[in-house]
C-alpha cells in the first residue's frame, strides 16, 4: 500500500501572508512555502524563526510560490531565504510596466524600501542572490478548454521513495537548434529580457506542475497556478508614464538602473503616484493564485484532519483535500471569477480550503464562490482590522467554517492529509 502524506500550515502572520505545506512519501520530502510577508514586523520575525527551527538539518526548501510582489506578501523573504537553500521559485510573470505601478502602490501606501524596490527592480536578480537556483516565471492568458488537465499520476510506484522533485520536463521543452522562438538563443534573449540572474524560465499557467521521484514516477499531487494581470489598467499606466517620463526601458539590467534613478527624486515619486490615480490600477489584480492538491482522477482512502489551538481537532474522510490560494486576485468582477474558475475547473471539487483573496476584502469578494464546495474558508488579516475581512464577507461566511488567522498563536491553522491505495 502506497501511502501519501501532505502536511500544510497556514501560519499566524497578522496582515500579511504565510503558508507552507510538505509532501511526504516513504523517505522523501517536498517542502514548499506560499508568500511570507506581513505589515507587522515583529510577528514575521516571530513565525519564519520558529518555522526555520522545525526544520531539519540541512534546511532545504524545494518550491517558493510567490502570488506577488506586495510588501505583506514577501516582507519575510530576505530572513526566510538566508536561511535555506532553495531549489526553485515560481511568481507571475510582471511586464517592467507592472512591476513599476507596484512600486508607485508601494510610495502610495509609505511602504517602499530599498529592499522591495529592488525586489521589484528585477525579481529574478533577487532571488538569485539569496541562494534561489531556479526562477519559472509563470505567464497567464485566458484558459482553454474545460480548464488545466492534471497528469496522470503513474499507477505502481517504487517501494523505497528517496527524493521528490518539480517535474521540470513537463515545464521546460528542449530548445529547437535553429533561431525560431524555441531556440537556445531566443531563449538567452528572453531571459536577459528578464532578469540579469541567467536562470529563469517562462512559463505559461496552462501547464501544470507536477511532482514526480527520483524514478521518474508521477505523484498525486501537484500544484496549478492562475495569473490574470490588469492589461487595460496597465496599458493606460503605461502610456501615463511615457508622456510624464519616458519610455519604460524593457531589458533587465536597463529597467533596473532607470527605476532606481526616478524614485530617487521626491518629486518624481509625486508625479509616478499621479500616473497611478491617472491609469486607476488595480495592483492586487496582478496576482496568481494556486491550487495544492490531487489530480483527482483516483480514488482513496482518505484521512484528514484540521487543528487549531482555540478550538476542537477536526477529522475528515471527504475527498476534498486540495488547498487552493488566491492571492490578491480580483473574483468581485465576473470576467476574472469566471476564467479563474474556468481555469481551475478539473480540480475544483478536490478544494477542502479555501483562501479568500485580499485578506477578506469586499473589493475581492463574490457570494457565488461560497457555491465552489470547499469544507473551509481561510482569511489572513490583522486583529481589529475593519475591511479585512470586511463585515459583509464575515456575514456571508456566517454559515461556513470560517477560519479568522491573525497574529494571535491560538489562530494557526494546522491541516494533514493522508492517501491510501
């Protein structure tokens, strides 16, 4: 009997955004962390210690997901990465006109250092400096079909599991030997293009991201992740900036020089924050959401259990034990719910819990994505926050299993899941 162990946590950040989850079979252990940031610096310090002291030696993070570059979402990084090796890391792929309408939010909201501005100067140079070896940049694009196909996880497995891994040959096709678009060399531009660290790859979100052992055997489990930028906003923010400044520069190292020297000025960032109002952008819009859980094409015997300090341990044989995480992302709108759901419409019903985008914002919010079936509804905010989550979606969630993760020790959500064939 092959056994499959997924243990995820959602950790008590405050206003900001920490997950992490592990998938563990025989020996073997792929551990993965979403966004780890908050506007609350003490309490980021506090959980990325104590989750860098449950770790075993040799502190080894396999995956880092990333919804996007807002301060309360990557604040922890810098602590977190120093600390770990890190294999590879995924996060929507930002045009240089996008990752400059974060920086303007960011001087909107007084909260743009040195560090995120040069998070968002090149996010590929950033990581890579802190010890990331691979960056996949995933590319959204409206869904096809009936939604993202899950793979085939392989039917008889080895016994003796010794190491899991993304597998990378469904992400990255082999390079074509002549200059059309495939070609290593096109490929070298592109990654120039976007980023000075010289290993990162696009990726489009239609591609799911398997996981796979050292045999080469497909696991159950994998991860989708879903992009859907703001490209009317942003052209709008676009053509606003060329007529304030100049032209966006759209290679790397050129991008990276240029943001720096406009911010540096004060009257520059009042003009930048007028081509944001202008433009009328919608940051959080940007955002890639993930989806954490089975293919859903076998059946199992199932054991899940969910537990939390300030209340009773909760156990479950439902089927639906997949997670999925929406960022910030903009599900008010019915365009971007209904390719969101489009997109994920193969691996909706595997969702147990459930992550309300934007920290419970009514900005973000839909009632029709409590008709989706998740057993949960996780929001990440801070005590005493009004808007997040806003009143009218704690009483749309009053007759569901509302999980509230503050700062508060007693909020941390701990959930295990086992598959049995």
């Amino acid at each position: 009997m092959q056994i499959l162990q997924h243990v995820r946590t959602q950790h008590p950040i405050g206003q900001g955004f920490f997950h992490s989850g592990e998938v563990l079979v025989g020996r073997a252990a792929f551990r993965y962390v979403v966004d780890c940031g908050s506007t609350q610096p003490k309490v980021v310090r506090r959980e990325v210690t104590d989750y860098l002291e449950l770790m075993p030696d040799g502190k080894r993070l396999s995956a880092l997901f990333l919804s996007h570059i807002d301060n309360d979402h990557v604040s922890g990084l810098d602590e977190l990465l120093v600390n770990v090796s890190t294999t590879d890391a995924f996060l929507p792929l930002l045009t240089p006109a996008a990752r400059l309408a974060l920086a303007a939010h960011a001087i909107e909201q007084g909260r743009l250092s040195g560090t995120h501005l040069d998070f968002l100067a090149d996010p590929g140079r950033w990581l890579g400096e802190r010890g990331v070896g691979r960056i996949f940049f995933v590319r959204g694009g409206p869904p096809e079909g009936d939604g993202v196909v899950p793979p085939t996880p392989t039917p008889n497995q080895e016994s003796d599991v010794t190491s899991i891994e993304i597998d990378d040959r469904r992400l990255i096709e082999p390079p074509t030997s002549n200059d059309e678009p495939g070609s290593r060399q096109a490929r070298l531009r592109g990654a120039r293009r976007r980023s000075f660290h010289h290993n990162t790859f696009e990726i489009s979100h239609l591609r799911p991201i398997p996981l796979r052992t050292r045999g080469g055997a497909l696991l159950d489990w994998v991860f989708i992740a879903f992009v859907h930028p703001d490209e009317s906003a942003l052209q709008r923010f676009d053509r606003a900036v060329r007529r304030e400044f100049s032209a966006i520069p759209q290679t790397a190292v050129q991008f990276r020089s240029w943001v720096f020297e406009l911010v540096r000025s004060r009257a520059n960032r009042r003009r930048l924050r007028g081509c944001y109002h202008v433009a009328r952008i919608d940051v959080n819009a940007m955002s890639m959401s993930l989806y954490s859980g089975p293919s859903g094409t076998v059946l199992y015997d199932v054991r899940f259990a969910l537990r939390r300090v300030d209340s009773e341990y909760r156990r479950s044989k439902d089927q639906r034990v997949g997670w999925l995480g929406t960022g910030d992302a903009d599900l008010r709108r019915d365009l971007y719910r209904g390719e969101f759901e489009g997109h994920f419409a193969r691996v909706l019903g595997n969702v147990g819990t459930f992550t309300l985008p934007h920290h419970g914002s009514i900005h973000n919010f839909h009632p029709t994505l409590l008709e989706l079936g998740p057993q949960y509804y996780v929001v990440s905010s801070r005590t005493g926050n009004r808007h997040h989550p806003h009143r009218d979606v704690r009483r749309a969630l009053r007759w569901r299993q509302f999980l509230h993760v503050t700062e508060g020790l007693e909020t941390r959500v701990d959930e295990t899941v086992e598959l049995r064939r």
